[in-house]
C-alpha cells in the first residue's frame, strides 16, 4: 500500500484502555499505532473467515433444504476416523 493511499482515522477510546495499549507496545517495543493497526488487521481476518464460514453454513442449509441430500452422522464420523487412522478415503455419498 502507497502512503498516498494511507488516510488517518481517528478512534475515542477510554483512557484505561489508551493506558493498556501503550503498556502493551511498549513491552513489544513497538509503538501504540502500529498495536492497534495490527490489532484491527487480525480482527479483520478472523471475522471475515467467520463471515465466510457463516455464509457457507447459510448455503449449506438453503441447498439441504432444495434437495434433502445429506450424510448422516453416523457415516460423517465413520469417514472422519479413517481419515484420522492416515487412509486416504473418499467422503460418503450424499443422499435422501
């Protein structure tokens, strides 16, 4: 990212939690800005997988729904502790 493309964003935070911030950067030896930079950028990896995760639930749902294909439980595990024992092993087919 070019520094033209940075744009400053201000944030009120309560003092306990500026205090927080600082000691914290300082025990890494960074500075409080690049803490919180990097603080959002995690926070913004873990919920877009999250969100990601959720909508493939979502469509996961919608397309059992349309359909009524499915795995039971029972053959989920069964294929999930061959995979555990190192084999190597197709996933069960999906049906009514």
């Amino acid at each position: 990212m070019t520094a033209a493309a940075l744009r400053p964003v201000s944030i009120k935070i309560d003092e306990d939690t500026k205090v927080r911030v600082k000691r914290l950067a300082d025990a890494r030896h960074r500075t409080p800005h690049w803490l919180m930079r990097e603080a959002i950028s995690q926070y913004l990896e873990r919920e877009e997988k999250r969100e990601a995760f959720r909508q493939d639930a979502l469509k996961a749902w919608e397309s059992y729904r349309a359909t009524g294909l499915h795995v039971s439980a029972e053959e989920a595990d069964a294929w999930l502790n061959q995979l555990e024992q190192g084999n190597d092993t197709e996933p069960p087919e999906c049906h009514n």
